[in-house]
C-alpha cells in the first residue's frame, strides 16, 4: 500500500531457516525523492 511517501509492505513468510512455522511481518518504509529514509518492521 502506498500512502503519500510512505510503503506498507505485509510478507507472510514460510519456510525461513529451515523452520516449517510461518511468520507475518509489516514492514513500513518512508521515501524521500527515490531513497529509503527509514524503515519499520512489525512482527507478530
């Protein structure tokens, strides 16, 4: 989802490091002119 300079990006992950349990993470990015200025992640 793109909101004005900020990316939300949802990932619903399987199969990391060999471990059969899946795992959500939001990650949110904030852009300035075409660079990454900061990132969150979020982990349940």
């Amino acid at each position: 989802m793109v909101f004005g300079n900020k990316v939300i990006d949802y990932e619903y992950i399987t199969g990391s490091n060999g471990s059969s349990e899946p795992f959500e993470l939001i990650f949110m990015y904030e852009v300035k002119g075409d660079k990454i200025v900061k990132k969150t992640a979020i982990s349940k």
